[in-house]
C-alpha cells in the first residue's frame, strides 16, 4: 500500500452536506466517500487522458501514411464476427 498523506478540500455547505447524508446513507465516513469519489475521478480521467492520447498517435499515424480503413469494410468485418464467423481484420490501404 503506497503511503498516504493529508490533504485538504474545501466543499461549500450543500456539498458538505451532500456527502455526509450520502456516507450516511452507506454506513461509511464522509473521508471514505470523498476518497472514493477522488479515486473513481481519478481512474476515469487516466482512461479518458489514454484514450486521447491513442488516438492523436493513431492521426498522427494516419497523416504520415495514409493508411486507413472505411467505416463500411470495419462494419462489415464486425457484422461477421457478430454472426459468430472467425474473420481477421481487413489490411489497412491508402
């Protein structure tokens, strides 16, 4: 377990509130249920921040060869493996 540390948030008085009925709600502190929402944000963003990143590598990759596929041959390589049909992925063209 990495080690922890004290920080500080300032919530308004409805948020406060907010999540004290919300811990008492679940039976939990309201620390555990800002740590968890802190966690869940923090979770959620790294794959939203991946994501983006692969996709501006995957542009990149696009501009600097052309290579691609169409909407219409992708639908029809996953309409066949929907249907239960072994099917390798199309080769990428200019």
């Amino acid at each position: 377990m990495a080690a922890q540390s004290t920080t500080s948030v300032k919530l308004d008085s409805v948020l406060k509130e907010r999540v004290q009925r919300l811990a008492t709600a679940r039976r939990r502190t309201p620390h555990w249920v800002m740590r968890e929402a802190v966690q869940q944000y923090v979770e959620r963003e790294e794959k939203r921040e991946s994501f983006r990143q692969e996709a501006l590598a995957a542009l990149e990759d696009y501009q600097d060869t052309g290579l691609h596929l169409t909407h219409a041959e992708v639908g029809a390589w996953l309409a066949k493996l929907a249907a239960g049909k072994k099917s390798k992925l199309p080769k990428c063209h200019a």
